[in-house]
C-alpha cells in the first residue's frame, strides 16, 4: 500500500488502478510464463520490452542505453538504475505507461488494453481498483459462508461425482442442500460478473474475488432486489435465495430437491478452471460459526 501510495503522491496516478493492476499480475502467476517474485510488486516486464528488442544488452540497467533502444525501463528509486527486479523501478515504469494515455477511466482502459492486450485482464482490473476505491485499503481477502450458519442445511464432498441430466458432465461444485428462500450470502469481496438464466444452473449468479476467482452460484429461487451485474458485493451480503430452479428453459423449477450449487473456478491469464469448492466451504463455514459465538 505505501508503494502504491507513493507512486500516487510522485506522479498523480490514482494508487488503486497500480494496486489493481499489480493484484491481476499476482493472481495469474503460477501459469509457466511467470518469474519468481523478487520483491512484492507482481507486475512483470519481459526483459525485451524494458530494455528494448534490439537493445544487445537485455537486462541492460543503465536509463540513457534503454532509453536510446526504445525500452520501458525507468529509474523509480533515483539510483541511478532501471532494474525490472526492483520494485519502485518496475511500479514506476508501469505507472508512467498508464500516464502516458491520462488517468481518468477511459484512458486508463485503453492504456490496459494496450498493455495486457486481453478485455477479460482489462475487465478485471479494472474491478479490482473499483473494490480498492470503495473500501480505500487492500486487504479484501475475508471470506463468507453462502448460506447462514446455524439454520438447517446439509453438505457433503461431492466433487466429480457423474450427473445425468444434459449428456455426460462431471460434477463441478458442491450441493448445500437447504430449503426453499434460505438466504444465500456472497462469499466474498467482489463484483458480480453474471446473474441470469443457465439451462444447467437455473437462476444463477457469479462474482469474481479480489484473486480473480469466479464464485459461481446456481438453482436460486431468485435475486436480492436491485442486485446489478458490475455491482461490489462485500461477504455475507444476501444476493438471493435457495431454490430448485435450472435443467430447462428460464423458470423451470422443481425438477430437484432445493439446494445450492456452489462453484469456484480459477483464472490464469488464459483459461478457467474449476477447482473443488467443498474444502474452503469447510473452513468458512467455521469461520462463521466462531464469528456468531463471539
Ligand atoms: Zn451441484
């Protein structure tokens, strides 16, 4: 945060579009193309592009050189080097890319655009620093359980188990079998991403975290008034209700015992994949618990 908020003070660029852009960086790392971390900041840049493509010396530190072979890389610390491993070095040089299109919204999309190349990676940073804006600080990683706990709901680990209905598709999630109009909660800070009708999941809405993780929840009876895609959802705020709804076309209902179908999906940069949902359940159900004995 004092590294973003520097960067703030030296150059007028708000700190949570650098905290954001810096967040995604994180989030995506652990796909192959990422480096080892070698301070806090997370955001990467290729040695070609900080030095130059045809500068000879790619990890060439010295300003004037990088400067002369139309590099990026910038002295933020005034040490006299640009080195793509240092922090205030690397924040500064992404901040003055930024800088170079404007700092409000619009110019700062398209700045992204141009850098990350990706609408999904401009999209989601852009949501990102809206969190920051709105909470003014970084640490949004407090999780929730999707439904009360203390009323009565059932779950087990049902991850991969087969299913019948829509040809031949795994399990992706875990059931909380509840009754009908049991609030369902927001299991984290986020921004809902999709609320609507799916043939499989019904009723259903996703939020995508701080982490870029997308929580995705179906068979909802229906939606929390005025919730809007684009909306901050903080945990433990009621975005609708149990249900039974999906397998067929918009208010089919009743075809299954009401529950909700909790997914986490992941994002790399490249792809989506789900991941087993039933373990952090587990433990944000405990949270919770130990919260409403408090
Ligand atoms: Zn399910």
């Amino acid at each position: 945060m004092e590294l973003y908020k520097n960067m703030e003070t030296a150059l007028q660029i708000p700190w949570y579009y650098l905290a954001a852009a810096d967040q995604y960086e994180y989030s995506i790392r652990g796909s192959n193309k990422s480096e080892p971390l070698s301070g806090v900041i997370a955001i990467q840049i290729k040695p070609s592009k900080w030095s130059g493509v045809l500068n000879p010396e790619p990890n060439d530190q010295n300003p004037l050189s990088i400067n002369f072979f139309g590099g990026s890389g910038l002295d933020g610390n005034g040490d006299g080097l640009a080195d793509r491993t240092n922090d205030e070095d690397l924040l500064f040089t992404f901040a003055k890319h930024l800088l170079s299109y404007g700092t409000d919204d619009d110019n700062i999309r398209i700045a992204l655009w141009n850098y990350y190349k990706r609408d999904k990676a401009v999209g989601i940073i852009m949501g990102n620093a809206q969190m920051y804006k709105k909470f003014n600080r970084i640490d949004l990683q407090e999780k929730a359980f999707p439904v009360p706990v203390g009323t009565d709901y059932t779950f087990h680990s049902t991850w991969g188990v087969a299913r019948g209905w829509g040809g031949r598709r795994s399990h992706e999630g875990t059931d909380i079998f509840a009754h009908y109009g049991l609030p369902v909660r927001s299991t984290c800070y986020g921004i809902i991403e999709m609320k609507g009708w799916n043939r499989f999941g019904g009723w259903r809405i996703g939020i995508r975290d701080m982490n870029n993780t997308y929580h995705y929840f179906a068979h909802l009876n229906g939606f929390t008034k005025d919730l809007k895609v684009g909306q901050i959802v903080e945990p433990g705020q009621v975005i609708g209700s149990v249900g039974s709804t999906g397998y067929g076309p918009p208010g089919t209902a009743g075809k299954f015992p009401p529950h909700l179908h909790f997914g986490l999906y992941k994002d790399n940069g490249n792809l989506e994949w789900s991941f087993d949902p039933y373990p952090h359940l587990r433990v944000w159900e405990r949270k919770d618990t130990l919260k409403a004995r408090q």
